[in-house]
C-alpha cells in the first residue's frame, strides 16, 4: 500500500516481498503501449526454466528504468570497479514454447 502525504511517496515493503526473487535471465517484450519484463531462474542443466516474476510497465517508465539502471550501474563501477562479463554477450534464440503476448 502507498500513501502521498506533502508530495512525499511512503512505499511499504512486506515480508515475503522483501525477500526478493532470484533471476539470472530477463526476457523483454514490447508493444505500443506497453513493456514486459519476464524474470526467470535457469538451473543449469534443465530443459525447462519458468517465469518467476514479470512486470508490465508503460514506454515511459521503461525508459525511466533504463536511465536508473544506468546511473545505478555507473555508481556501482564508481565504489566497487567495472563489471566484467565474462565471455562475448549473446543473444538467446529465440525459447520454444515460450506462452505469453505483450
């Protein structure tokens, strides 16, 4: 539940959501109107993987995201050095039986 109060947002955090989902592949969709982020936890070795968690947001926050990844990222190498990827990035092909429209 959220509550504004002088233009100043108070967001509560419950217990099982304060937790946090681990994920280690994001799959994103898009529309016109909308952005899908598909969070998933790849065990390796199995064949099948599923959604953990997906969050639907407009254009603009998405965007909005992007920048506050970037600036978060930027700080992070700033304190603790650059985050090196190990290996050349890919692109996944495209998952079979993968359900779901954005």
């Amino acid at each position: 539940m959220t509550e504004e109060k002088n233009n100043q947002l108070q967001i509560e955090l419950s217990p099982e959501v304060a937790e946090g989902m681990y994920a280690n592949l994001a799959i994103i969709a898009h529309s016109s109107s909308e952005f899908v982020f598909d969070f998933i936890s790849v065990m390796p070795g199995l064949p099948k993987a599923n959604v953990k968690s997906r969050v639907i947001m407009t254009p603009e926050h998405a965007k909005r995201l992007l920048g506050a990844l970037q600036d978060n990222i930027a700080k992070y190498e700033t304190h603790f050095g650059q985050i090196r990827i190990n290996g050349p990035e890919t692109r996944l092909p495209p998952i079979m039986g993968f359900g779901g429209d954005a």
